[in-house]
C-alpha cells in the first residue's frame, strides 16, 4: 500500500517548469525570506556588538589602579 503524496505529481511539474523558465533572481520575494535573510544576520550582529561592547566597558571598569 503506497502513500498519497502531498501534491499532485502534475501540479509538481508545472511549478518545476515555471521556476526553470524564470531567468532572473527569484530569492527575497516571499516575507519569511526577508526574515530569515535581513533580519536574523542584524538582530545576531547587533547582538554581538552589544556584548564585546559591554564586556569592553566591564573591562575598562574593573582595571586596577597602579596608584593604590
């Protein structure tokens, strides 16, 4: 006993054959693209730089003071 796929096996085709015909960049249409490809790389290097800075500033803070 074999399993239904998802979609039919034409509607696959006929999508393939759009997407091969198409000549020109295809990537960020969709919202989710722009998500996953603006705005997680932001949120982790504004991350980043939040930590090296605040680390910078502890280390700033904690230094000894030659003069005590």
């Amino acid at each position: 006993m074999s399993e239904e796929p998802f979609r039919p096996r034409e509607k696959l085709v006929e999508k393939q054959k759009f997407f091969q015909s198409v000549h020109k960049h295809t990537y960020l249409k969709g919202p989710y693209d722009k998500i996953t490809s603006v705005a997680i790389p932001l949120a982790l290097a504004a991350t980043s730089l939040f930590m090296i800075v605040s680390s910078f500033c502890s280390f700033l803070s904690v230094r000894p003071s030659i003069h005590s």
